[in-house]
C-alpha cells in the first residue's frame, strides 16, 4: 500500500526538520529549539529503539547491519565506498520508520527533527518552511568528527584507538566520512532549494545566531 504524499505531508504538518551534513551543528541547533518553544525533540538515531525491533534484513538489510556484523572493529574497517553506500541506503531505509514515527508524536504537539530522510523525499512530503539544511565544509566535516562529546562517537574513537593499526583504521574511517561529506553529496542539499545554513569557523560560537535564524525561518517566534 502505498500512502499518497500529499496525505503524508498533511499528518506532518506539525513537524520541523533539519538534515545536513556532519559537524554542521544540526544536534545542537534541534536540542535548543526544542527546549526554546516546547517542541518534541527527535535527536540523531532516535529511530534506533523502533528499527532494533522491527526492520526485517529481507526489506531493509542496512538497518540491520548491526545484527549481521561479526565486530566493532567489521564496522570501522569497512571501505570507504562500502561505508559510503551504507549511510546513505540507511537513510533511505529509515524514512519510512521516521514519518511513521513523527506522524504518531506530532499530532498534538509541535516536533523538531535531526533527520536522515533524503531532501528528494522531504521535497515531497513537507514544505520550505518545515526544512532546514545545516551544512559546513568536508574538511570541517572530517577533521573535526571526533572533537565532540556524545556517546556514540566516542565509542567509534575507542573502537579504532583498539585496533592493532589504528592508524590506518583511522585513515580509512576518515576517508569513509570524506566520502559521505563529499562535493556531490554537499551540492545535493545545498541546491535542494531549501533554507540553508553554512557553518564557515567552526571556532566561533554561533548557535544562539543559528538558533535564531532556523526558528525565524520555521515561523517559530
């Protein structure tokens, strides 16, 4: 069965997303919109507890990755092409878990959402007013991936920092996020047509700024 767009984007309406590129600032910015105006927050990977249950490897064999690979030490090995392909079919195989999600949270309240679902679905399902794009510099992207401190990434750097050759794991993890950050994919969302935000000094604090620019441009405040 398939669920016409238009029906899809009426449930949504109470739904805000930001997608964009790695250390765009995109955690940050939804964590302080939501605690600003009250907003359900669905942060980075808050898919996870439903997809762990549900994903089927025959339907969507990349969300289930996790249950099929052998180590840790498998994912951070994998090549930069194969990590590549992996993120982006995640993000394709995640989108219908997410609207299903975020229809079932926004009925009553107003959400904001750090999102994987391709801008091409986006483009189709919700309004210029309902999307930002946060983006900022491959180099930026890749060099500064680990200079944060969630969870998540700092069990990635501990995995690697294990490894016998870390070193080489790390060249090759970072080669994998170059490519996930790469020109092509960059390109993709900034001429997506959407509102975008480009993170230029990653050494000056700019968040209340952005903060203030995406709840404007949502029609927030």
């Amino acid at each position: 069965m398939n669920i016409e767009d238009n029906i899809l984007k009426y449930y949504l309406r109470n739904v805000y997303f930001i997608t964009g590129t790695a250390y765009a600032g995109k955690s940050t910015t939804v964590k302080m919109l939501a605690e600003r105006y009250g907003m359900v927050l669905c942060g980075e990977n808050y898919i996870m507890r439903v997809t762990e249950n549900v994903a089927d490897p025959d339907i969507q064999p990349n969300l289930c990755y996790f249950k099929r690979m052998k180590s840790w030490e498998e994912f951070v090995r994998r090549t930069p092409e194969e990590y590549e392909r992996w993120i982006y079919d995640n993000g394709r195989e995640s989108a219908g878990f997410e609207i299903a999600e975020l229809i079932s949270l926004s009925q009553n309240d107003k959400v904001i959402v750090d999102t994987n679902i391709p801008v091409s679905i986006l483009k189709r399902i919700s309004d210029y007013d309902h999307v930002a794009v946060m983006l900022c510099e491959q180099s930026m992207s890749v060099d500064r991936f680990f200079d944060r401190s969630d969870p998540e990434k700092l069990f990635i750097l501990h995995v690697i920092e294990s490894c016998a050759d870390s070193d080489e794991v790390m060249k090759n993890y970072r080669a994998g996020l170059a490519r996930i950050n790469s020109k092509e994919h960059y390109d993709e969302m900034l001429k997506s047509g959407f509102f975008t935000v480009i993170r230029e000094n990653s050494d000056v604090d700019t968040r209340d700024e952005v903060c203030d620019r995406i709840a404007k441009h949502f029609g927030l405040c």
